[in-house]
C-alpha cells in the first residue's frame, strides 16, 4: 500500500463528512466533490509541504473544490430550476428549502471578505477547531474567534432581511 492509499483510507470519511455538510446533505454530489478533492490531493501530494496537518490540507482542497462548484452551478442557475419542478412533493420541496438556505448562506459568505468566508467555512462545515483555523490563516486564535462570530451575526441578519429566513 502506497502512501497516498493509506492517506485516502485514513482521512476519506472525514472529508466526506465535511463535503457532505457543504452540500447541503446531497449524498450524490457530496461522493463526487470527494472523487474530484482526492484526485486533486493526488495530484498536488508531492507539492504538500507538511505545513499543516493533512487532514487540514484536504479540507482545504475540499473547501475550493466546492467553491468551484458552486460558483459553475450560479452560472447555471440549476438551483433556481429545480425550485420550480419542487412545487409537486412537500418532502422534495423542504429539501429544496433546506438548499435554498444553504445556497442563500454560502451567497452571503461570497460577499464577505475571503479570510472571514475561511474561518466560517472551517469553523461550520468542516468542525475545525479555532485553533488550526488560526494556524491555516496565519492569525491569532481569538483574532479567528472574533471574526467567527461577528461574521456569523452579520449573516443571520442578511439572511432575515435578504432572505426571510431566522437560524
């Protein structure tokens, strides 16, 4: 067994998991943005310097590999598509209400400044401690903390007035 399959095998589930939770909870996609994160990890393994730990190096690949894929699927507007084919079945339709929030967050998210988008992301989707948040930024722990959460708070705000939604 290679290094990098002993990488995959260890670390797999944990990505899945932050994928998932990115995803909105779309098992489909989730598998697929996992295939593409690890083919990326393959392919950048000898560019990975050991800088952070390698589940935090993954993590980051999984991170922009979803924020490719939602700037493609913008573009696309499928979400909006599918908004109006939910109109026949109430469970498909909270499960699109449930995408809808997280694309209205990740909307939101967009707006912010690319070091406050990071800490939420880290902090929510992958469950990372403040600590490595800080240590993958190159800032303080409380400096992470702080803009957690104010940018949390300004989100649920947007997301009231934007959006309707209250979380």
């Amino acid at each position: 067994m290679d290094a990098f399959e002993e990488i995959y095998i260890a670390y797999k589930d944990d990505i899945y998991r932050f994928i998932y939770k990115l995803t909105g909870y779309d098992s489909a996609l989730s598998e697929e943005l996992l295939s593409e994160t690890f083919f990326r990890a393959f392919v950048s393994f000898g560019n990975f310097k050991g800088l952070c730990e390698i589940k935090t190096w993954l993590c980051q690949i999984a991170k922009n590999t979803y924020t490719g894929y939602v700037r493609a699927e913008i573009r696309k507007r499928r979400l909006f598509s599918r908004l109006e084919k939910a109109k026949e079945t109430e469970d498909f339709s909270k499960d699109i209400e449930n995408k809808e929030l997280l694309f209205c967050i990740q909307s939101i998210l967009n707006g912010c400044d690319r070091r406050a988008r990071d800490i939420v992301q880290y902090r929510m989707f992958a469950g990372l401690k403040f600590k490595e948040i800080a240590r993958i930024l190159d800032i303080k722990e409380t400096t992470a903390k702080v803009i957690f959460y104010r940018t949390r708070a300004a989100v649920q705000i947007q997301l009231k007035e934007k959006f309707g939604y209250e979380i």
